[in-house]
C-alpha cells in the first residue's frame, strides 16, 4: 500500500512538471491505464478478454477521438 502511494505521489510531481505540450499523452496514459486495470479486474472474474475488453469502454465511457478533441491543440514543435 505504501508503494502505491509512493508511485501515486511521484506520478503526481512527474505530471505537475511537464509542459501543457505533453497533455494529451498524459490524457491517452491515464485512459490507457484505467482501461486496462479494468479489463484486468473483468478477466480475473471470469469475463473472456474481448468481452471485458468491450464492457471496460462501455462502463468507462471512453471515446479516445472525443477525449482527444476536447484538448486544446497541441503546440507546433518548438513553441512549447
């Protein structure tokens, strides 16, 4: 438990540091990540892959392409 608030902490500080460039792979990272904890959680209860897989965007809500959108736009290279 102690190590998952350690990482937790340190993500935080490593997220706070980055540039505003950095905002929408911060943003596919964590979607990513909560998507695959929560397939991860379906199959260990029994649910085959696809399905936890197809009920993880469904519960979740995810839609990457509007996620995405709903960012400001990225700076061209070598404004940020």
């Amino acid at each position: 438990m102690a190590q998952r608030v350690r990482d937790g902490v340190s993500r935080l500080f490593r997220l706070a540091l980055r540039r505003p460039s950095h905002a929408a792979d911060d943003m596919d990272a964590e979607l990513r990540f909560h998507l695959e904890s929560r397939i991860e959680h379906l199959v260990a209860r029994g649910m085959a892959r696809d399905a936890a897989h197809a009920e993880s965007f469904r519960r979740l809500a995810i839609d990457f392409k509007q996620g995405r959108a709903r960012l400001p736009s990225r700076p061209s290279a070598g404004s940020g």
